[in-house]
C-alpha cells in the first residue's frame, strides 16, 4: 500500500515538470489596482466687470484768468461840501463793504462851529427857560416869551444843519466792491467824486483768446468753446472755489473795455458773473472753470468698455450669468473718463471690463 503512494506522487510530480518544461502551464498574476484620482468639474472662467451705476458727469475747461472791473459800471463816491481830505482809509484793489468808512474831510472848522453852536442852543434854552417863567408869574408879556422861542428854534436848526454837514465830512462806500480809482488823495481839496467802486455784480473775469474768424467780432455772444461748440446764448455756468456760479460770456478787443470792435491779433473773453464770490479781487490772477455741459445722476459707465458701430451708434458687452452678451447702447456726453448711458442699460447691469 506504501508503495502505490510512492509510486502516485512520483507520477503526479514528472506530470508537473513535464508540463513546465513544455510551456503548457502558466501562473497567473496578481490583479493590480490602478487609482485614478477623481476629476473635478471644469472650474468656470470668472469674468472681469463693471457695474452700471449712477452719477453726475461735468465737462470742464479751466481758464487762467485776471478779475478785472467793468468800468461802465462803476459807483461813485462823492463829497457834496467844500472840504480838505484829512484821511483815507482805502486803497486801489481793496475790498469793501457798503457803507463802510472810506475817508474823512478835516473836521477842525466844522467840529469849532458844532461846539460853539451848541453853547449857543444851550444858552438860548436856558433864557427861553426862564422867560416862561417869568411869563407864568406876569413879569414878561407873551412876546418876549415868543421872541425867546423862535430864537431858540432858530439855534437849534442851524446846528442840525452843522451836525448834517459834519456828517458830509465822511466819506462812505456807497456799495460793497472793490476800489478801481482814487481821484482826489489826502490833503486835496474834495468836492466833487473822490474814488470809484466797482460792485460786486460787476466784475469781470477776463482771459486770453486767439482771434480766428469764429470769433468774428460781430458775434460778441457766440463765442466758440473749447469744444468747438458754439455757445448761442453766452451764458455759461461757472465753478469757482468750489461753488457754482453762473455768468455771461463776452468778448473784447482790449483789456478793460467792453467795445466789440477788433483792432489786433488777440481778444478777450470776459465772464460777467450773475452772484459773483465776494472772495475776487481786482487784479488777482486766478483760474476759473467753466462748465461746457453737464448730467446730474444719470447712469454712466467707463468709455473703456463702449464701441463705436459703423454706422454712429454704440455697443457694449452686458455679463449675465456668466455669459458674454452684446448690447446696443445710446450714449450721451462724456468727460474723458464715464459715458452718460441714456438707453440699453439699467443701473446694476454688469459690463465686460476692458482688459
């Protein structure tokens, strides 16, 4: 029984080498795993914009400019009685207020014929005084008492009429402005005008333009802007120390005149303020800016992100979940920087911003 054991395994064993040795059995190998990390989905490209929003656009020029006077409008302030002038209290391009104290006539003679006039007015009430009383116990007759009365009122006439010319002997500014001339100057007999005073309504802001033929002199009010526009009317609004005036254009041939005639290479343009600042001075230079056009809270969006058509109009590219849509637009004015937007946009729109 051992034997046929023996003689099994051995078969089973020559079968064994028998099949490697003939390429008939092979072994099998392990299975391996590949791990593929997990794709995630496309991530989605974040578009760049901008919102449509509300604002205000100001087109502007700036002006180098000189506050000037305009001379066929100029206060005068007079002395009505013969006079020396003591004092001066103001100079030429010196701001002024209305009935401020501007000069004073020598009051020596005057200030001696008050004060010896009202020694005499206190003199006559005292004897008027005592007449009534002598009338009221009989010792005098109702003429004296009335002679007495009328000289008493006969005094004190003439010294209110000494207290109104010791006023006249003051000089007052006769509207606020800034002093243009001095005529007469202390020690100078004064009557007659003594200085001019130009008002406030009527300064002048006057700067330099080059005379072309679109500024023919006949066109006094269609000044040509900066633009290239005309402006019709003359009237332009004004921004100046941070506040907003309103003013007339005009134009001359010559500093300080407002004749419309030519006569050189170089005229003119003069602003008459309509409420000018108190803060101008004659002869100051400074810049003003005036306002060409303006939009008041209207929607706007950079001129980066608009595009002109072929045939005038304008598009751009709203942004609306994501996506790219074109947009065609009505644009208004610009300053250089935003687009007045009046049509095919809404505020809270997003726009494409130009990369």
């Amino acid at each position: 029984m051992k034997n046929h054991k023996k003689y099994f395994l051995l078969t089973v064993l020559l079968i064994v080498m028998s099949l490697l040795f003939t390429g008939c059995m092979y072994f099998m190998p392990v299975e391996n795993t590949i791990y593929e990390p997990e794709l995630l989905p496309s991530e989605k490209l974040i578009l760049p914009t901008i919102n449509v929003i509300k604002g205000d656009l100001l087109i502007v020029y700036d002006k180098e400019a000189i506050i000037v006077a305009d001379i066929e409008n100029i206060d005068i302030v007079s002395c009505t009685i013969l006079g020396t002038i003591n004092e001066l209290y103001v100079k030429v391009g010196e701001v002024v207020k209305k009935n401020q104290l501007v000069g004073i006539l020598d009051m020596k003679v005057i200030n001696e014929q008050v004060f010896k006039q009202e020694i005499t007015v206190e003199k006559s009430k005292m004897n008027y005084d005592k007449q009534l009383g002598l009338y009221n116990i009989g010792k005098v007759d109702f003429y004296t008492l009335e002679f007495a009365r009328l000289s008493l009122e006969a005094y004190e006439n003439y010294l209110s009429d000494l207290y109104e010319k010791q006023v006249d002997h003051y000089l007052y500014a006769t509207s606020s402005g800034t002093i243009t001339e001095i005529f007469r100057f202390e020690g100078d007999s004064a009557k007659g005008d003594v200085l001019g005073i130009c008002p406030l309504s009527n300064f002048l802001v006057q700067y330099e333009i080059p005379a072309t033929d679109n500024l023919a002199p006949t066109d006094a009010l269609l000044m040509s802007l900066d633009s290239g526009k005309l402006n019709n009317d003359g009237k332009i609004k004004i921004l100046y120390d941070g506040n907003k005036y309103n003013g007339y254009v005009f134009r001359t041939s010559s500093q300080y005149s407002l004749a419309y005639d030519y006569f050189g290479d170089v005229v003119y343009g003069q602003i008459a303020f309509i409420g000018l600042p108190e803060k101008l001075i004659l002869g100051k230079t400074t810049t003003i800016r005036y306002i060409e056009e303006e939009a008041y809270d209207v929607m706007v969006i950079p001129i980066s992100t608009v595009y002109p058509n072929d045939d005038g109009t304008f598009y751009t590219y709203v942004v609306a979940d994501n996506e790219i849509k074109f947009r065609t637009i009505e644009v208004g004015i610009t300053d250089g920087i935003f687009y007045e937007v009046k049509s095919g946009l809404m505020e809270g729109d997003k726009v494409l911003k130009s990369r």
